[in-house]
C-alpha cells in the first residue's frame, strides 16, 4: 500500500481527464466522482462528468449530470452547449434548440460583459499588448495636390523697353 502525501483535488481531476483523453470513460467517471464526493460545487468536474457519460453513450446520465453542472452556473454557455449536444443525441430536438439558443445568449452576454477587474490582477496572465506606434509628426507644409492639374498661371506681359527719347526738335 502507498503512504505517499494524498492527491489533490486538482490532481485527481487532471488524473481523471488523462483518462477522458485516453478514451477511459468509466475510469475518468470514477476519478471525478470521488472528486465530487469531496467538493460537489466543482464545476469543472461536474461538466466533464457529464461529457465523459456522453462519449459512453449514456445521453440520460450525461443529461442528468449536465443539469448539475447547469444548477451550478446557471447562464454558463459551456454548459448549455453541453446540454444541447446531450437532448439531440438523446433525440429530444426541441429541448435541444432550447439549450442552443441559451448558449447563444449566453454568448452573447459575455461579449457584452465589461471586463472584469480581476483580470487585470496578474500580470503573468496578461495578453501581451503592442506598443502603441509613435506620434505621426506631420509637415510644415504640405505638398500639392498631385491629382489636380497644374495650370501656368498667367504671365503678366513683360514691360516694354523704354525707347530712349528724341531730342527735341527746335524749330
């Protein structure tokens, strides 16, 4: 028997989804039922319980878990989403559209949401953001209008060389 320190809770789930992904469907439902036993308000195993039930083939239990998960963030778009692949799957359309259209709202919802203020609490989580570009210095003055046509502007007539005077006649 092993002594070692007891896993987590975040431990026995990532255990469990090993299993999802391995194509260890009951494995993965034992793993995240004892997970549940110990916190039956975590989401995330709660919905991968109804999923993992849905890649079995069980479309009722896959269902009733999903509607756990639904009770536990009722506007959720993942779990709406999850709940109409269930219904129409289990062959219920209706109630499948339903959910859709609950996932699309709920969509919806989300892009609407200001961003939340902790988001901005880690900075190691940040999306990394461009540096804005340098201020476009414009010229002192700008230069013609290149698709306009340029006319000669016109020439004003050049003045007359001055004739030099007659002398005066004296009669």
């Amino acid at each position: 028997m092993l002594t070692g320190p007891m896993p987590t809770a975040q431990e026995q789930y990532d255990d469990a989804m090993f299993d999802f992904s391995q194509g260890n469907y009951d494995g993965c439902i034992s793993k995240l039922k004892v997970v549940l036993a110990a916190d039956p308000a975590n989401f995330e195993a709660q919905l991968a319980l109804g999923m993992a039930f849905y890649r079995k083939g069980d479309y009722p239990t896959a269902i009733a878990e999903g509607h756990r998960a639904e009770k536990l963030r009722p506007k959720e778009q993942l779990v709406h989403t999850n709940l109409s692949l269930f219904y129409m799957k289990a062959g219920d359309t209706k109630t499948a559209e339903h959910h859709g259209l609950q996932a699309r709202i709920a969509s919806w919802r989300d892009d609407m949401a200001p961003p939340s203020a902790t988001s901005e609490g880690d900075p190691e989580l940040q999306l990394a953001k461009p540096k804005p570009p340098p201020p476009v210095k414009l010229p002192d003055k700008f230069p013609e209008m290149p698709w306009k046509k340029k006319t000669n502007p016109p020439v004003p007539p050049a003045p007359s060389p001055e004739k030099p005077e007659a002398p005066e006649s004296k009669s």
